[in-house]
C-alpha cells in the first residue's frame, strides 16, 4: 500500500479500536475521546487539564447524542494537520 492509503487505514483503525470500548462502535464518548487522546497524542491535552477537554468536545461535538462521530473526529485531526503544517512552514 502507498504511504497515504496506510495513513488513512491507521487513522481509521485508531478511531475503531477506541469506540469499541463503551456503547457504540459507530462514535466515541467523551471518555473514550479522552483515552484516545492522553495516549495517540500525549501533548495535545498537556498535563491533562480538564478544562482543554471540555472545550475541544464541544468544538468538535454537533449532535445531541454526547459523541463524537467518525466525520467529527476527522474535522479534528485534519486540524491537527493543518496547524502542524503551518507551525513546520513558519520555520
């Protein structure tokens, strides 16, 4: 496989492997969105301030259900991306 297509499978693969822990596979909790974060990217939720989860829960959350869907969670990471682009084209 090319180098994007097993990105995008381990993007995927990583969303699944933490919805299956509580309710349903299709989203994440707000807990499961937590562990995904404190352990895929440590840095983002520095020294676990409660206070950053929250307000990146509601960013990303639009529905009434308290989850994160799978086009949710994306929006996330290709912000991610594109802050992280943005940081290395500035140096």
């Amino acid at each position: 496989m090319a180098d994007l297509e097993v990105a995008i499978c381990m993007i995927m693969d990583v969303f699944a492997r933490y919805a299956r822990t509580r309710g349903s596979r299709q989203s994440l909790s707000k807990e499961e969105l937590r562990e995904l974060l404190q352990k895929e990217l440590p840095g983002l939720l520095e020294g676990g301030k409660e206070d950053a989860m929250d307000k990146l829960f509601r960013g990303l959350h639009t529905g009434e259900d308290a989850t994160v869907s799978f086009q949710e969670f994306i929006v996330l990471v290709a912000g991610l991306m594109s802050a992280c682009h943005k940081h290395f084209q500035e140096d």
